[in-house]
C-alpha cells in the first residue's frame, strides 16, 4: 500500500510505466519494484531536476542580477513565501530582498515577475494586487503594495525606458515609477479594454515596435481567438489595432507575449506560436512546422544579427518545448520536459544554457551538467521492429559484449514486449 501511495504521489507517468509489465512480472519482490520506480522517476524528469519548492505551484520566473552577490539569477515567485532567488550550477538559494517577515510579503497567489533596475527592485502581480521591494528604498527593504488601484489579478507586468505597464483581465495600467500614480491606459475614446467577450492574459515590451503589446484571450477558453493591441512606448497612445484583411491573424486565443531585440514580436496562442514584425504589425504568421497547443509562456533566446530566428522555448500543459533552426535544421519543436509548466526562462552562465520550468510541482532545470545517461529525450527510443533492446536500471543500453559479463537485474524490450529479468545472482553469488 505504501508503495502504491509513492507511485501515486510521484505522478501519472510512474503508473503509466508500471502497467507496462505484463501481469505475471508484477508480482515482484517489493526491493525490485522500488528499483523500478527509480527507473520511471527518471523517465519522468529525464535529465531534469528539481532544485525547490515541491508540491508548490509555481507561476511565473524571471532572470535578472542579483545585486547583492553581483551575479546572474532566477527569480522565483512563491505563494505567501515571497520570492527567491536561485543562482549558480550549485542552486544557490537567496529570499529577496532578504528573510522578511510573513507581514512584508506579497498577498495571495503570485502570478507574474518583473525584474527592474539592474535586479533592484522587483514587482510581483498576485491576485491581491501589485507588490514592490526595492534596495532604494530609504528605510528597510520590505516588499510594500504599490498604489495600483485594482481589485483584479495582476496577470502581468512589463517596462520600457519610459514607463511601467501591468495588466489585469479587463484594463491596461501605467506608471513611470512603482510606487507613482498608476493611471488607467486610454485608447483615447476610453480605457484600454480588451475585445468583447476576451480577457487581458499578458504583456511585454517591444523595443523595435517602441512600445508595448498585450494580449487577450476569449473568456470562453475553447480557443475561439483573442488579440493583441499595441501601445506606446510611455505607454499613453493604445491605437485599435485590429488584424489587416488579407493577413494571416494570430489564430486562437493569446496566452503569452514575447520580443527579441530586433524586429520581431512572437505570440503564443492556443494553436501555436505566431509572430509579426514591427513594420508589418497587424499581420501574424505561422513558421512550420507549428506547435498546435496553448503556449503559457516563452523565452527567447540565441538571438543575433545574422538573420537566423531565436531558439523559442514554449511552457505547455504538456511541458517544455524548444524550436531552434540552430540545433535542428527543420526547425522542429523537440519536447524537453514533460510535466505541466506555467513558465520557463534560460540564463546563460559562462557560455552555458540553464533551462528553468515554473511547473505544477516547483521549479526544474537542465543544464550540461547533468549526467550523460539522462541526456535523452523524454520520449523513450522506440526499437527497430523485432529488434531486442537489453537495458540495465539506470537506463544504460547494455551491448552484446556486456550483456555477456553483466551481473544483476535488468530491463529487456522486444518489440512492444518488455520484461524484467535478474541473471548472475544467487544469494550474493555468481
């Protein structure tokens, strides 16, 4: 029964695994089931780990410096915990702006972080409103609620090099400081609502556009589309951007919002990844081959003056995904991670990627620092057909010369048949 408890906790993919022995193998010494779970458990995180917060539902991340030990971060919002930050290959773990008290931080759940000021000051967006802590401050540096005045969820925060803008479901905020006046974005006609029968989901800043955008999705959540209207850089002109007949519109309802430094915006809808250019804003296109799920959120990065598109990492109810025509020349989306990701971000550290996932169970990371066995892709290599593949639990493929001296248990696949078996063993002894 404890046992059976373990594999429930541990997740769907574990029960998935076990039923893949056939019945007379599942009544197994309780020792060689453990084993076996520990095989499944690294199925399931394939070369991932999880560096904190577990059982925690993690919601947004974002890298920014960490001032005080000058170097680079991932923060990471966390439900009545405030927010930390994790550095480093060793997962240095810091509480910004330092271990305060329960009474100092944000309210509620945290759904969106921005990292401002060279690492600062940083906001969070709960669903009590918008929170701010800062090392200018003049007195002690606690987390403070910031005169936003909305009783809606901050889903999202942005800057440009003039103002500040967060996003709720129904309207549009700016300020040029935190902790200044927040006015209400206006189209000009009234405040910038969203379509009829949409909702705002996100917001970014556009450097080459010289502005922001946000995004919006249908309240009805069947994908029956959303859109994306644009505003200035100090976030006070909000024209009525709408789709330019002909072109091909952001299809879906929008979740996610990126740009790169040059010319292009992307989209992450609920049929894939869109995006436009800034001289072409009411036009979306598609780049196959495309990924046909919700993308929650985007990191974009690898980009450069050449012409050649960023790596896009998408964070999906399926996972973590990568598009990157620098990796796979067809431009391929190749899963990395398959649990539920809200979030992901990328710091780049000595010339190294470190992949975070804001996830349903905390925060995971890949870098190449992870053994080479747990290199692979979630997806298990499927064997030619008739073709028998001998593997040893810590997920090894055992050649033939091996296979000959190996001693202990190990995992047979045969085709679509899989069998567990223990050779060389009796008692301790050969």
């Amino acid at each position: 029964m404890i046992i059976f408890q373990y594999i429930a906790k541990r997740g769907q993919g574990m029960i998935r695994c076990f039923h893949l022995f056939p019945l007379p193998y599942r009544k197994i010494p309780a020792w060689f089931l453990v084993m076996i779970i520990t095989v499944c458990a690294t199925s399931v995180s394939g070369g991932w780990k999880r560096v904190g917060f577990v059982g925690k539902e993690i919601r947004a991340l974002a890298v920014g410096r960490d001032v005080m030990r000058d170097r680079q971060a991932v923060y990471v919002p966390v439900d009545d915990s405030g927010v930390f930050m994790i550095s480093g290959p060793d997962d240095s773990m810091y509480q910004f702006p330092f271990h305060d008290s329960p009474d100092d931080r944000p309210v509620g759940n945290i759904h969106s972080l921005l990292v401002s000021e060279d690492g600062a000051t940083v906001l969070a967006g709960s669903d009590s409103g918008l929170y701010g802590a800062s090392m200018y401050f003049s007195s002690l540096p606690i987390w403070r609620k910031t005169p936003l005045n909305s009783t809606e969820t901050v889903i999202g925060i942005a800057e440009s090099d003039s103002a500040l803008c967060a996003v709720t479901a129904s309207g549009v905020y700016r300020s040029k400081v935190a902790y200044g006046t927040w006015w209400p974005c206006s189209s000009g006609s009234g405040p910038v609502r969203p379509a009829s029968g949409s909702v705002f989901t996100s917001i970014t800043s556009w450097p080459a556009g010289e502005g922001f955008a946000a995004g919006a999705a249908a309240t009805a959540g069947n994908g029956s589309g959303g859109n994306v209207i644009f505003g200035s850089k100090n976030g006070r002109v909000w024209p009525d951007n709408q789709c330019i007949q002909g072109c091909t519109c952001s299809e879906g309802d929008v979740y996610s919002l990126a740009a790169d430094t040059f010319i292009t915006i992307y989209a992450g809808t609920s049929k894939g990844v869109f995006h436009g250019v800034d001289f072409d804003t009411g036009c979306w296109h598609s780049r196959t081959p495309q990924l046909e799920m919700p993308i929650r959120d985007m990191c974009l990065e690898r980009m450069n003056t050449s012409g050649m598109p960023p790596d896009i990492y998408a964070a999906t109810d399926s996972g973590v995904y990568l598009k990157s025509l620098q990796t796979s020349a067809s431009g391929a989306w190749n899963r990395r991670f398959n649990m539920k990701t809200f979030a992901v971000e990328v710091m780049n550290v000595s010339g190294e990627y470190i992949i975070y996932a804001a996830t349903v169970d905390g925060v995971w990371k890949y870098d190449k620092s992870t053994p080479v066995v747990r290199l692979r892709n979630m997806v298990k290599p499927q064997p030619a057909a008739g073709r028998t593949v001998m593997y040893s639990l810590d997920g090894r493929v055992l050649s033939q010369n091996v296979r000959k001296r190996y001693r202990g248990v190990y995992i047979t696949i045969s085709g679509n048949r899989i069998r567990s078996s223990v050779v060389g063993m009796h008692n301790g002894r050969r």
